[in-house]
C-alpha cells in the first residue's frame, strides 16, 4: 500500500538532490557536455534517481531501527 515518506526521507532526498544537481552540472562542464535542454533534463533525471536512492536507504535505515527496539510485554498475571 501507499505510504507516505517519513521527514527524514524529505530533508535527505531533497539535500542529496541539490547536492548531484550541482556535482552533475560542475562534472559535464569539466566533459565539455554543450549546455542545452537535452543537459538539462539528462542532470534532472540523474539527479532525481540519486535522491530517491538515497531516501529509500534512509527509510531501510528507519525501518531496522524500529524493528530492533523490543516490543514492551505485559506483566505476568
């Protein structure tokens, strides 16, 4: 089912995302890759991929945390 991302998914993906933006535009300068809208939307989709991966990793991240904190009893009768 349909789960929305948690916030640290949000601040993660979005952070990683500037972050390959700038890395991927400042790598195919240093290519000699002409600017165009073809660049553009090759950096966009890139970087879209590399903040989705890094939000899925937090969420398994999330994920294992909880599952490894005990789950409470109740007290023996």
């Amino acid at each position: 089912m349909f789960e929305l991302p948690s916030l640290a998914n949000l601040v993660v993906s979005t952070l990683v995302f500037c972050v390959a933006v700038w890395y991927l535009h400042r790598y195919f300068d240093t290519q000699g890759l002409p600017k165009g809208m073809t660049r553009t939307l090759l950096v966009m989709c890139l970087a879209t991929l590399v903040s989705w991966a890094a939000g899925h990793a937090v969420d398994l991240v999330q994920e294992q945390f909880v599952a490894a904190q005990p789950v409470p009893r109740a007290p023996p009768l």
